[in-house]
C-alpha cells in the first residue's frame, strides 16, 4: 500500500471515521431538516430562522466540558473514563432526538424551539467527548490523518442523516424519520466499546478537597495559558479564519449578483465544492506526515488567502462557469487541507489530563469571533466596498494570521505551546521530517 494512504486504514484513523459519523447527525437534526420540517408545518420564516439560535449551544460547549474531565460516573464508569462518557452522551443524544421527533411544531412552537436546543446541547456534549476520545487514540504522528478521516466521517454522518430524514419522512412522517436517524449515534458508541479506553488518557489528580474539586474548572485553562506563548496561540486561534470566514459567508450573494442559475450554482458549488473538499481532506492529511505539523499549518494559511483572492478574479472578471468551477475547486480543496492540518495542531495542543476542556475552548475560540463579526459586518463591507476590493480585503486580513504564525515558528513558540497530546506516544508534533505509518 502507498506510503501516504496507509495510515488511513490504521485502526485509530478508521474509529476517528466513525466517531465523525456519529458527530455530525445532531447538527444535520437541527439544521436544514428541521427547517424543512418546519417550513412544511406552514411557520412562517421569521420563526423558522429563529431555531437557528439552537447553534448557539455548540459554541458555549467549554463551560461544561470540564464535567466530561473530571467527573466519573457511576456504574457506567468501570468502562473508562472516556468510554462512559461515550456511552452516556450517546444516549442523550438519541432521547434528545427522540424528543424533537414526537414534538408537534403546529402544536407547539416553544415545545419545538426546547426540544431543538436540548438536541443541541445533547449534540455539543457529544461532541465534546468525540473530540477528546479521537485526540487520546490517535498518536501524534496520527493527528492530522485522524483529524482528516473525523471530518469524512462528519460530512457523511451529516449528510447521510439528513437525506435519510427526508426520503422517510415523505413516507413515514416526520417522527419516524427522526426516530430512525437516532440510531446514527450507535456507531461512536460501539466504536468506544470495541476500541475501549484511550491508551494515552490521563486522569487529573484525585480530587478530595473542595479546592482540589474546583481546580477541575479552572485547571484546564490555567495550565493552557502559563505555558510559553500561550497568549499569542490565542490570539492565532481567534483570529485566523477571518478572512476565510467573511469571504465563505457573502459567496452565495456574489453567485447571485453575478447572475448564475439555481442549476450552475448547484453543480458548482455544491457538486464541485463538496468532493473538492473531500480530495482537500485527503492531501491535507498527507501534508501534514510528509511536511510535519508547521510547514502544512503554514502552507494551507497561505492556500486559504489566495483562495479568496480567486473569488476576487471570478468577480471582477464577470460570469464565467469555468472560472466559478476553478474558483470553488481551490477554494475547497484548500479549507479541506486546513481543516485537516490546523484542527490537528489545535488538537496537539491539548493536555491529555483536561483533553475534553481544552479542545472546546480551543474550538469554539476558533468560531466564536468570525460569527460574529462576519456576522456583523460582512453585508456592510460588500455595499461599501463592492465584490472585487471586497474579496481582495478578505485576502488582506488573512496575512496578520499567517504572519504571526510565521513569527511564532521562528520564535519556538509553536513548539512551546504543543501539550502533551502532541508529544506522548508514537511520534512528535512537533519534528519537522516525514513521519511514517509504522
């Protein structure tokens, strides 16, 4: 077997594939399937837009995830730490869907908007725990094909569930439907079962006292920011899919403006972008053993920034179906790559005594201000600037984030800042030369 495609038959890369599946059918449940169950109901589109507030949740995950860290449960927890998380999340999840299928939305509008918000913080808690299980299988040398084959299994769970919930419900109704796609939490769970409790997890200390019990709130995140740099690795964190971001959020609008059909912006857009991206998630993975965790982290930055600047060409050279589809190609296959290699350094950055706290504050740190203020400001800029100094400004505020993560790598801050998931087991985050699958 090639030498780049064998790590991803590895049996820690293969259950991160189904830890993925399991991680993106809440959040298909909450998203356009419900919205079509709901425009189907007859709501009108104000109150069906406000069902996306059930988001919100996944984004508030670090202030619980220490829960996951530091509390054994019981009975449940003789199977591991990690293991009866899994276990449990899963099952709450699968009651939360349950839930959201026997409410009636024409009945009952405020039963719906609870039932979606406890399928989303069911959703996020299963998350949580996902991400934390995939960082402790997988060795160092494994993180970016882990983190890749996460996201294959993420975008299939997805999408798997919501066609699932649309071809039954035409059939069945609604509430089989979403009955029936309960049981996409099964393969995280077995896969815990089966592969049992992560090899490299570590246990905080024992908390007897009152003091030592609060630690566990506030340790994952003191241990986090007294390393060297740390504050910097936030700042990166925060900031460097802003641009990327902005430019993702007003493409519907310029395929729009610029005159494209419903049919060419389906093939392009969705049909090229969706295996585009699955071919990103590919070389990214690949990238990551062969370049090792900064030089791809880098590269895929600088990949992401001219990504825009490609949508900046398309607007200013006018309606061109070859030009979208060369755009929307690059466009995916870079985020494909990032994706892949910048959630596998965020993931060596964890402790692996408070995996599942840091890596939801690294997380949502990671979403929470490009919602925002792409959110805020993005229709604002196009009027003012129009679509083509538009997208080049998306590009420029793409440099500060690579350019600070240059002068980290230079510092020896990247190297400073990895945790321990980085560093125990097979393999270094943070060595520079290839690293084989054996």
């Amino acid at each position: 077997m090639p030498e780049g495609i064998r790590p991803y038959f590895e049996s820690a890369p293969l259950a991160s594939f189904f830890l993925g599946v399991s991680s993106g059918f809440p959040y298909a449940m909450i998203g356009a399937t419900l919205t079509t169950r709901l425009s189907q109901d007859g709501l009108d589109k104000q109150s069906i837009t406000a069902f996306s507030l059930a988001f919100l949740v996944y984004n508030l995950k670090f202030l619980w995830a220490w829960v996951v860290d530091g509390v054994k449960l019981p009975i449940l927890g003789r199977l591991g730490q990690r293991v009866s998380w899994l276990i449990l999340a899963g099952v709450l999840v699968i009651a939360a869907v349950a839930n959201l299928a026997l409410v009636d939305p024409s009945a009952s509008l405020l039963q719906t908007a609870y039932a979606a918000v406890l399928v989303g913080f069911a959703g996020a808690t299963f998350d949580i725990v996902i991400d934390a299980y995939r960082i402790e299988i997988l060795e160092p040398r494994q993180l970016g094909v882990g983190s890749g084959m996460v996201q294959y299994g993420w975008r299939i769970g997805s999408v798997a569930a919501g066609a699932l919930a649309l071809v039954l419900a035409a059939r069945v109704g609604w509430e089989i439907a979403y009955l029936a796609c309960a049981a996409f939490a099964f393969p995280a769970m077995l896969t815990g079962l089966l592969f049992g409790e992560p090899a490299r997890h570590r246990e905080p200390k024992q908390r007897r006292a009152f003091g030592e019990a609060l630690q566990a709130v506030y340790g994952p995140f003191t241990e986090f920011f007294l390393r060297q740099g740390a504050f910097l690795v936030l700042l990166f964190i925060l900031l460097h899919k802003i641009g990327d971001t902005l430019g993702q959020l007003t493409l519907r609008l310029l395929l729009d403006d610029m005159g494209y059909s419903n049919d060419e912006i389906a093939i392009y857009d969705v049909g090229f972008g969706f295996w585009a991206y699955l071919i990103g998630i590919f070389i990214g993975g690949v990238l990551y053993a062969q370049m090792g965790m900064k030089r791809s982290v880098l590269l895929s930055l600088i990949l992401m920034a001219i990504s825009n600047a490609s949508f900046a060409v398309l607007a200013a050279a006018g309606h061109s179906n070859w030009g979208l589809a060369g755009a929307i190609t690059f466009e995916n296959i870079a985020s494909g790559i990032g994706g892949v290699v910048v959630i596998a350094y965020f993931s060596a950055l964890c402790d692996l005594r408070f995996t599942a706290s840091q890596y939801a504050l690294i997380s949502a740190a990671a979403s929470v201000v490009g919602r925002i203020l792409t959110g805020t400001t993005a229709g604002t800029l196009v009027e003012a600037f129009g679509y083509v100094n538009f997208y080049w400004f998306t590009t420029v505020i793409a440099f500060p984030g690579i350019i600070l993560f240059w002068l980290m790598m230079r510092a020896g801050l990247i190297d400073a800042s990895v945790g321990s998931a980085g560093k125990v087991g097979e393999g270094d985050a943070r060595r520079d030369e290839p690293q084989d699958g054996g």
